[in-house]
C-alpha cells in the first residue's frame, strides 16, 4: 500500500491569498474612479435643474412682468416645470429674482452648486 503524504490537487494557501490581494488592489482602485464619476453625475443633473428652474423664471417673467417669482409659481402639474426632482438631497431656493445667481447647497450633504443665468 502506497500512501501520499501530499496532495497536488488543489490551490496553495500562498496562491489564494495572492489573488485575494490583486481583488484588493483592483477594489481600491475601481473604488474611489466611481465615487468620483458618480459625484460629477449628480452634479450635472442639480445644474441641469438650475437651468430648468431658471429658464421657468424667465418665461415667467415675460407672461407676467416683475423680476422675481416663488418657486411654487414655477413648479407644479399646471406650470413651467412639471416636478422639480432631486438628485441627491439638495435644497433649492424658495425664489428666484432675475439676473441673482442660483444656489443650490446640500447637494449629498457636502457640496454647493451655482447657476449664474
């Protein structure tokens, strides 16, 4: 009777914790590269309803005269913009007055965007 004291079959423990680490690095790096382009989206996307907002404004403006509007006039199912999504928990401003700089702050708690029309 012939016994083996060891096997060949099978993964070294020095072999699998090698790839546990190139999964590690890969993580680390992949990690952070979408963090960042998921911040520059959300980013974009609060810009582009600044844009919304501000161009309502400004048809507003024109049916009705005056230089400044509450947003409540803007945004509803009968007005210029039908729902005013948010992206990431931010705050948009209450008003709007022609030609003052639109600032939109808490966007993922951190960040403040602006929109100068």
């Amino acid at each position: 009777m012939k016994f083996c004291a060891t096997s060949t079959k099978g993964f070294t423990l020095v072999e699998i914790m090698i790839v546990v680490v190139i999964i590690g690095l890969l993580a680390a790096m992949a990690i952070p590269a979408f963090q960042k382009v998921r911040q520059a989206s959300q980013d974009k996307a609060v810009l582009n309803n600044a844009r919304q907002m501000s161009a309502a404004a400004d048809q507003y403006y024109l049916e009705f005269g005056g230089s400044s509007v509450d947003s409540s006039n803007l945004v509803g199912a009968t007005n210029y913009v039908k729902a005013l999504n948010t992206v990431a928990g931010e705050t948009y401003p209450a008003g709007y007055t022609q030609g003052i700089t639109i600032t939109i702050t808490g966007i993922a708690g951190l960040r403040t965007v602006t929109y100068a029309p």
